[in-house]
C-alpha cells in the first residue's frame, strides 16, 4: 500500500496538498528507496535519512523550482533529489553516467546552486535572494546547514553579511549533533545548550506572553530588557547569538514532527529580513544500524541491508590506513609530532591517534584555512604538525598555505589524502588541483608515493626535512599489497628509475607508476623498450636522472593524476626549457575539463590514466614504425 502514495504523485507539486499523515507516508517511501538504493550504490546514508521529514516539510510549503532551496555539501540531498523529479533515475545515483550525489544544477532545474564543498549556501542564498531583489521578482531562498557545515567560516562571514543588510531569506539550521564524527568546538556546545534546555522555550513564549498582556509599556518593557546585556534577555531568549547578527531565530523545533516544522515555517514566513530556524534532527533516522552507527553510515559504500555490514571484502590496506598508523609509530617516537583534521578524523585515518594521542591532536571542524594557519603556527613554535586533509579541501587554504606556511618556510607536513581521481563522489570532490597549486608555492615540497610502503618512507622523510612545508599526496585507494618495511628517510630530490630502456621514457608521479610499469611491460612485447621513472618527488624535481635519461631516449612521456596545466608534466616541460633539452614530450592527466562520477577505475580510463590508455598512448607516440615485435 504505502508503495503506491508517492508513484501517484506529480512531485513535488501535489506534496503541498498533502495532510499530515499523508505527508508521513510518503516520508516512509523515501526512507525505504533511499536505504534500499544506497544499500546497492553506496552513499551519504545518515544525513539523508535525517533530513527526509524536513525535506518533505520544505517542498509542501513551498514550490520549487521557483523558491529555491540549497543544501549545504549537499550530501543530505538524496530526500530533496527523490521530491523533484528523480524518483525513476535513483538507481543510478553515483554511477557513471548516472545522478550525482551532490546537487547540481545541470542536473535538474530543482537544484538551483551546486554544492559539495561545506559552508557556501548561507552565501548562496544571499546572493540568490539579493538577485531576485534586483530582479523585483518575488520568490523564497532557503539554505539548508548543518551544525557541522556551520563550523566552516564562511557560514560565519555570511551570517555577518546577511544580517547587516537585513536580506530575506531563510537559514534552516539542520542540527543533529554531528558532523560527519561528533560535532566540535564552542558554537556546537552552544547549539546544544539550546537544544537540551527545555526551559529556554518556556521562558520565552512564558516571557513574551506576560509582556505583551502589559498594556502600554509592554513593547518598551521588551527593548529595554534587550539592552540589558549579558542579562534578561539571554537568560530568555535561545539563538541569542544569531539574533545579535541580525537574524530573527526560531526554534529548536523537532525536525521529524512534520506539522511541526510546517507550523513554524509558517510563523518564520511572516517575517522580514532573514530569519533563523532551528530544526534539531537525529543522523540516520528511522534505519536502525544508522541510527546507531550514523560515523560509519555518512559516507558508506554499498551494504548488507538485513545488518548494516558492509559488502566490500577484506582487502590491502588503504593509504590512509598505512599513514595513520605510520603516523602512531612516528609519533611515540617524537613528543613534538601533533596532528590536526578539519572534521575528518577516520576519513584521514587519524582515529587511533586521537586516541592515544588527544592532546596532540587538534579536529579544528570544517576549516581548512585555519587548519592550516593553526598548524603553521604550531611549527613556528617548533612542534611538528601534520595537517592529514583531502586535496580538494586543501583548495580552501590556498592563501594560508602561500602567505603563513611557505613565506615563512614553515615545516609543516601536508598529507594531502584522495588526491587525484576520488571515483563516485565527483567532480566536487576530485583531487585533481593539488601539484598545481602546491606546486606553484615557493619553500614548497611535494612528494608522491607509487605504493603503500614509499608512503611510510615519505612520511619518515618529511618529518626529517626542517627547511620548509612538505605535501605528501596519496590517492583513494587500496595499496598495491606490498610489504611494509620499517619506514626509512629517502635521499631528498631523488628519483628513482625502475625499469631501462631506450626508445621512450616514461616519468610518472605516484599512484600512476604502477601503471606506467604495467604500460611498459606491454611495449616490451611490441619491441619498444621504455625506461620508466617514477618520480617521488614532484618538488624538487630530480633534474640529474631525468636529464640524463630523457637524452638517451629522445622522447618522454609523462603521467600524473592531476590536470595538465602547471601540474608534473608542466614542470618537466619547465625543466627542459631551462636546460635547453629539445625532446617531443607527450604529457598524460587530466585537461581542461572537470571530471565527474564513477567508480575510481571507470573513471580513470576516461581520463587515459589507466594501464590500456598509457599503453596505446605510448604507441601512438613512438609511432608505428617502431613496433617491431619481440623475436
Ligand atoms: C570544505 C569541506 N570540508 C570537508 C567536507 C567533508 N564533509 C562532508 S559532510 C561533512 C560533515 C557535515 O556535517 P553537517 O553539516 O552537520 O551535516 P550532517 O552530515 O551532520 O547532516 C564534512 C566534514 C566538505 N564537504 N567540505
């Protein structure tokens, strides 16, 4: 029965006719269709469930695409995506060729800004709401933000803006304690003060009802306890805070009681300027093992419905696995070594540490740029920092990591996990930007491993090296399955040739090597014999081998998980501009172009980055008459 409420429905438009239970109903369907599909695709699991009686809430009180709501990361859009005309394509989600699993405006006319990164959709919505002013148009903005997108500064900056010119829009503050571990710092106990005080939305409606029943002076009665500071008012009033910014707040109300949400939406629409509400949800609601688990169900790849277990069979250890425990072994070693996540503490294989280890490491929530300051100053006072962050975050701290780190030759550690291809995330979160933009950065170094065990000997090297920052970028991936040796300090700038040969060099930069390796051994059986050198460092480059090698061979190939421009084939052209050496090269990455989902592997053979592409590349560089084959 319940399957049949939502099928008969013209989404999202008939949700607004929709009573109560009715609305609960289909909040039943999405839950189910949701749990079902990522069970088979994996995805963002807790936070979707979490939202799906808010989501349902949004879309029967307004009309989307014309009110537009934008939800921040996005990771929570499922429920939203489900209400706007994705029913059918569902499936799909994640899949190559499929729906995305962030919203994006290509996709569909419901998702009227992209998201992916945390923190921009209070900014959206201002831009968006002020658009529409200019425009003279009359329509609803609402941003969607968790309590954990809420620690990113830029939620703050926009806060500060929205409020001070007064623009109407709506701020929902999807509060559910977490963010993808347990929330951290001042304004989450914050929330939570107003979330676990019942008394709080007593006193006020208590307090407003006694001053308005005052005949006369009830109004003055109300401002003058408003200028009494640090008294009255914030005794009574919860979301003080976000009133002082200029925002009306409402709130908490509970985010899976739907008439709830929609009555206080009500009373929120009667205002002007922007208004604040407070919505408290649980992650994982209403799927038992999420719900319990709701840190293993925000990202989760595809699972045993019946139990919650995960599908995917033991494997090699990942690279995150190998540097987090290197980095626990290093760390009992040296008192100085703190590590520092900005809210993705097992995402980059920091657990244990923070454990063992709490008061060297510092989860600063969802930003970036201070990490990175933070630890750039923890270095100027001689610790030694990791800042363990995905490559694509790290776009955030671009000026932090130039002007505080590199400009003072800070020796802080980067271990810039899932960079390169990220697979069935997408293109927000593609880590395919870092060796450009670390790679630009005067003092900085960059070091690339091909396998699990060169990672521990890099980690090792970085942690030796005091002259300056250090990048240690590894993919999402499992190792290759080699042995782990005892980590050991590499020769600086060193590269490191692997295989000889005579008509081809072949230069690769990390994950790609064993590739390049696997290329080559294919040419040796068409007679071309390709030298491959994989590279380690990115920065500085080891000028002596590749020199001397891409002499004997009079023609160089490179490889890199990154985009063409500025990246490791850009400064191996660099370098033979330098030195005068005129050699046809034929660099291999990624182009002008973003690269969208699909699992790792599909993925890199669309970018020619995987052994097949690298090989028929090679040929079609050396040219036909240069197959001989082997005899
Ligand atoms: C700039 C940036 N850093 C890190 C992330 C990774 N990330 C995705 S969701 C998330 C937690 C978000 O918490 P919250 O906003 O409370 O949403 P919830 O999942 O709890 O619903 C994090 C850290 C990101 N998307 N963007």
């Amino acid at each position: 029965m319940i399957d049949n409420l939502i099928s008969s429905l013209n989404l999202p438009d008939d949700l607004e006719g929709l009573d109560t239970a009715q609305l609960e109903k289909a909040a039943a369907e999405v839950r189910k269709y949701m749990t079902r599909t990522v069970a088979d695709n994996g995805g963002h699991l807790a936070a979707s469930l979490g939202v799906v009686e808010l989501a349902l809430a949004l879309h029967s009180t307004y009309k989307s695409p014309r009110d537009k709501i934008i939800w921040d990361v996005g990771h929570q859009s499922y429920p939203h995506k489900l209400l706007t005309g994705r029913w059918k394509q569902f499936p799909t989600l994640r899949r190559l060729g499929g729906l995305c699993g962030f919203p994006k405006p290509a996709e569909s006319e419901h998702d009227p800004f992209l998201t992916g990164h945390s923190s921009t959709s209070i900014s959206a919505a201002l831009g968006l709401a002020r658009a529409r002013d200019h425009h003279g148009d009359d329509y609803k903005v609402i941003a969607v933000i968790g309590d954990g997108a809420l620690t990113g500064g830029m939620s703050f900056e926009a806060l500060n803006h929205a409020g001070h010119i007064k623009a109407n829009m709506l701020v929902i503050l999807n509060d559910n304690k977490m963010s993808i571990s347990s929330n951290v710092g001042s304004m989450s106990s914050y929330l939570g003060r107003i979330r676990s005080d019942p008394k709080y939305s007593r006193l006020k409606r208590d307090f407003e009802v006694f001053v308005n029943k005052i005949p006369l002076i009830g109004k003055q009665l109300i401002s003058s306890a408003e200028r009494v500071k640090g008294g009255l008012k914030y005794l009574l009033m919860p979301g003080m805070l976000f009133e002082e910014l200029g925002f009306t707040y409402f709130g908490p109300v509970d985010g899976h009681n739907i008439a709830a949400i929609k009555n206080i939406l009500k009373q929120a629409d009667k205002m002007n300027g922007p208004v604040i509400v407070h919505v408290v949800t649980e992650k994982g609601k209403g799927y038992h093992f999420a719900e319990k688990s709701p840190e293993a169900f925000h990202g989760i790849g595809p699972f045993d419905l019946s139990n919650g277990v995960p599908l995917k069979k033991k494997q090699n250890p990942t690279y995150t696995d190998v540097f987090g425990s290197a980095l626990l072994e290093m760390a009992r070693e040296n008192p100085k070594i703190v590590a520092l996540t900005a809210a993705m503490t097992s995402g980059t294989g920091l657990k244990k540490f923070s454990e063992e280890f709490p008061d060297r490491f510092y989860d600063v929530g969802i930003a970036e740029q201070h990490g990175a300051t933070l630890a750039s100053a923890l270095a100027a006072g001689k610790m030694r920092p990791v800042f363990a962050v995905y490559s694509t975050f790290l776009q955030r701290a671009y000026d932090q990591i130039l002007h505080d780190t590199c400009l003072q030759k800070l020796p802080v550690v980067f271990a810039v996990d899932r960079a390169g291809i990220i697979g069935e995330d997408g293109e927000t979160h593609q880590g395919l930007f870092d060796l450009t933009y670390l790679r630009t950065m005067p003092h900085m170094s960059i070091m690339a491993p091909a396998n699990e065990d060169e990672l521990q000997h890099m980690l090792k090297t970085a942690f030796d090296y005091e002259g300056g920052p250090v990048a240690i970028r590894y993919p999402r991936d499992k190792g290759v399955g080699i042995e782990l040796t005892a980590p050991q300090i590499l020769p600086w700038g060193k590269g490191e040739l692997i295989r000889q040969g005579e008509d081809l060099l072949i230069i690769a930069a990390g994950s790609v090597v064993n590739s390049a390796l696997e290329a080559s051994e294919k040419l040796f059986w068409q007679g071309i014999k390709a030298a491959v050198i994989n590279a380690r460092f990115v920065k500085p480059l080891d000028e002596e081998l590749i020199l001397s090698w891409a002499g004997k061979c009079h023609r160089v190939m490179t490889i890199e998980e990154n985009v063409l421009a500025g990246g490791f084939g850009s400064s191996i052209l660099e370098l033979f501009e330098q030195k005068g050496l005129r050699v046809p090269v034929k660099r291999l990455g990624v182009g002008d172009c973003f690269v969208g989902h699909g699992t790792r592997a599909e993925m890199l053979a669309c970018c020619s980055l995987d052994t097949e592409s690298i090989y028929d590349e090679a040929l079609d560089f050396v040219g036909p008459e240069a197959v001989k084959g082997v005899t």
